[in-house]
C-alpha cells in the first residue's frame, strides 16, 4: 500500500492543478446560462479520465440533458467493481461583489481552495481521477474494477438521471456505488452520509391589479401584494419557528434510541451551529428545542429562498401589481413529497388576504433518503477512512438533498456510499465557495484505501448484504 499512498503524496500539487482547470471553466447548468460551458466541462473531464488511465472515454447524453461522461477500467477479474460518481456541473457564482477571489479562479489562501466548484463537486471528480491514477502509476492496476460516471446537470436536480441510468443500466453495473459528493461532519473528521432530506419548492406569485399604481394617488384602498404576501408566508411558522402548516409533523419518523444516543454523542451545540453558520449576535436560533443536529437531519424546515418585488434599481413610489417568491420544504423520512407540495399551497392560499389572487409554478418534489449504515461495503468505507483521516471515521445525517441518490439504488440496486469533500465552512452554493485542501488529500488518501477495502470483498457480496434504503414515497 506504501507505492499508492507515496505516489499521491508527491503528486499534491498536480491534484490541486487538475482541480484548479475544471473550477476555471463556469459550468453552471442553469437555465439562461450557456450550455456550452458545460459542454466544455464534459469535455475536460474526459480528457483528465483519459490522462490519469482510465479506458472506454466517452460522453454519454439522453435527449434535453446536460452531458455525462463515462469511463471505466476493467482489468481485475474475480474482484467486485465499484461505480465513482461525482458531478461536473456547478451553481451560479451568485453576486461577485460578495467574492473574495475571482469565482472562477482557484485561489490558494489560508489552507484553503477558493472557488465556485473547488468542493462542490469538480473536488469529488478529482478524489476519483486522483486515486485511481496512484494506483495505476504505483502498481499499474488497480484491485478491483472502476467504472466512473460524471453528471452534468446535479445542481438542478437530476431531472434526467433516472431515465439516463435506465438507458445505461448494463454498462453502470456494480457491486457498490461511491457518491462523493456530501460534507464530513467537521474538518478532520471523516464522514459518511446515511440520511439526507428531501425538498419540495415551488414559485408563489401574487397579484392585486394590471399594472403598477401611483402609491399617494391610490394607495389606501389599493392592497399592496407585497405585504398580502408576506402575510401568507409569515404564516408558515409560529412564534417559535416551528412549520405551522398542518399535519405537517404528522408522519416525521421519531428517532431511535440509537439515533438519539448517535447524535448526543457527537455534542453539537447551539453555541457550535452559532460558530459554524456565522449568526450574527443576538438572532435567535428558531425551531423548537430539538437539538440542532436533529433540526437540521431529521425534522423538516422551511425557508423562502427569493422574493421580488419591483427591485433596488428599480424602486419607485408606486404600489407594485404583483409579488413573487420561491419558497423551499425540507422534507425527513416518512414525508410525502406530493403531499408535501398540496399542504404548501393549501395552507399559502389559505392564508392569502384580502381576495389577492394567487398562483404556483415550478412546483419540484423529491424524497427523503435514510439507509442503515450495515454490511460490508459501509464497514469497509469506515476501515478506509479512519485510516485516510488518522481519526475514527462517523456516520452522519444531512439536512441537504441529493435526487441522484433514490435514482442509484432503485436503478442499480447497489449499496450507496455517500462520501465528500465538504465542511461547515466550505459555503457551497454561496459565495466564497472553498475546499480545505488538508481534507482534500485526506480524502484522496481514503479513496485509494477504499479500492483496496472493496477490492478485498468477494464480487456481488455486497449486493446480497445491502441494507434496504428507506426512502419518502
């Protein structure tokens, strides 16, 4: 094992080189952003595949998505075979005034990789190329076979990846499935995901009149649908902050002695989530008296991600015809998503004053996933990585939500093991993203000590012992 871990020692900089080009490239999959950026990304990932030894290159698409690419190496007959995944395709830097570093420049400061993308997740598609390329400069194989499959469109829910592993199912095939593209519970503390929650969102739009008015000429009888709408979305929660819509906690699935004494052990404080969320003093913490450990993994939030109304540049005295938000549900185990959708706008329709009309778009549902951490791929994952990391690895849950998950082990009937790069302070999805580059090797590190773990495991043992997911309906 020495020639494998030596190599990726020596080779630190050229890892964080290759980082460095795919966060170069603003592969962002959104709508109203050039898809060719992405096109580009895909290309660039399957050159690096291509460099670092893996075989069979190629960009696989399934019509209206963003591209995948595919690579494998199959040289190790009698050993199991993993499928790595990760995903090539990034959010909107946001607003670059906020950005301490150039969004797309990969800046080194302070320990850390500066950048939109460096963790989430062009670091998962690197821990992959990464070890597999020690392995196959420093033995010249690998001990198992390697399929390795980079998505291009995660970061606007892998709305395509269902029917695309559908189409590809053979050529996916695997013993065990690795997800890198989660957080670890602290830095220097290796992590594996086992429960995430789930999302419903959707657009609220209110109107009150055709068009903008004079507010002094006509305001007083006029409703202004900025205040209807926040009335209605202030109803969402109570003096607590607790979800006021209605039966919302009725299928929450309580956590078990095991769970309860889990997440005690980890001591996660309000003065620990106060530090890490960087709240500023004096806010409240919101949510009932729930731990914030349990808040965030195992009870449902809501949030409102985006309200306009008119806008700063804008602004002008006048009473506005319409008021728009997106509004976002974290959903646990046992939740309904669709359900879920219908107890959201009843209980904003409900609330709406004043006869204001009221309409929902790009309404979005997806399940909780919960999976018991048993048998022998999630054993040999935690072997791997107390070893990567020098410290006992743990099982945690994440209050995000990752679509892609359900999808894999429906598909492929694989066990998933949900392994990142990420901590508390990496900022993904806002500004000033950044990757903590002594984890970043870490996790390399462990990657080549989970091919040897895995490789160590009879070939569809796993699949026999795979625990069964617990997903939303």
């Amino acid at each position: 094992m020495n020639s494998p871990l030596d190599y990726a020692e020596k080779h630190r900089k050229d890892f964080i080189e290759d980082l460095s080009k795919l966060v170069a490239i603003p592969s962002v999959s959104f709508p109203g952003f050039p898809p060719e950026t992405v096109e580009k990304s895909a290309a660039a990932v399957a050159e690096l595949l291509k460099a670092r030894g893996l075989e069979n290159v190629e960009i696989l698409r399934v019509p209206d998505a963003h591209p995948y690419v595919y690579a494998d190496w199959l040289h190790a007959p009698g050993r199991p075979t993993v499928l790595l995944y990760a995903h090539h395709d990034v959010q909107p830097a946001g607003r670059e005034e906020k950005w301490k570093t150039p969004p797309f420049v990969a800046t080194e400061k302070d320990g850390r990789l500066w950048g939109r993308g460096t963790a989430d997740d062009k670091a998962g598609v690197i821990v992959h190329t990464s070890a597999i390329a020690s392995w196959l400069r420093a033995e010249g194989k690998l001990p198992l076979n390697v399929k390795v499959m980079i998505e291009g469109e995660e970061e606007i829910g892998s709305g395509h990846l269902e029917s695309f592993l559908q189409k590809y199912a053979k050529k996916l095939a695997a013993d065990f499935i690795v997800l890198t593209d989660t957080s670890n519970y602290d830095v220097g503390v290796p992590s594996i995901t086992t429960a995430l929650r789930g999302l419903v969102s959707m657009d609220v739009e209110v109107r009150t009149a055709d068009h903008p008015l004079h507010s002094g000429m006509w305001g007083g009888p006029l409703p202004d649908p900025a205040l209807a709408l926040s009335k209605m979305l202030a109803s969402l929660v109570d003096d607590e902050g607790r979800i006021a819509i209605p039966g919302i906690y009725k299928n929450v699935r309580p956590l078990t002695k095991l769970e309860r004494k889990s997440l005690e052990s980890l001591r996660y404080s309000d003065k620990d989530f106060r530090a890490q969320a960087q709240v500023l003093p004096g806010v409240d913490l919101v949510g009932g008296k729930a731990s914030p450990l349990e808040k965030m993994w195992r009870l449902p939030s809501v949030s409102v991600n985006a309200i306009q109304v008119s806008s700063r540049k804008d602004c002008a005295n006048i009473i506005n015809e319409s008021a728009w938000a997106h509004v976002g549900l974290r959903l646990v185990p046992d939740m309904d998503a669709k359900a879920a959708v219908k107890a959201l706008q009843d209980h904003l329709r409900k609330h709406a004053p004043w006869g204001v009309k009221v309409s929902f778009s790009n309404a979005h549902g997806s399940p909780a996933w919960l999976v018991d951490p048993e048998g022998p791929a999630f054993e040999a994952a935690a072997r791997a990585m107390t070893e990567g990391f020098g410290r006992e690895a743990v099982f945690i849950g994440s209050g995000g939500s990752i679509p892609f998950v359900g999808p894999f082990g429906k598909v492929l009937g694989a066990p998933a093991l949900l392994i990142g790069v990420e901590d508390p302070y990496t900022n993904p999805h806002s500004e000033n993203e950044s990757l903590h580059l002594g984890d970043f090797h870490k996790s390399i590190r462990s990657a080549i000590l989970l091919y040897r773990e895995l490789g160590k495991l009879p070939a569809k043992a796993a699949r026999r012992a795979a625990p069964r997911a617990a997903v939303a309906a």
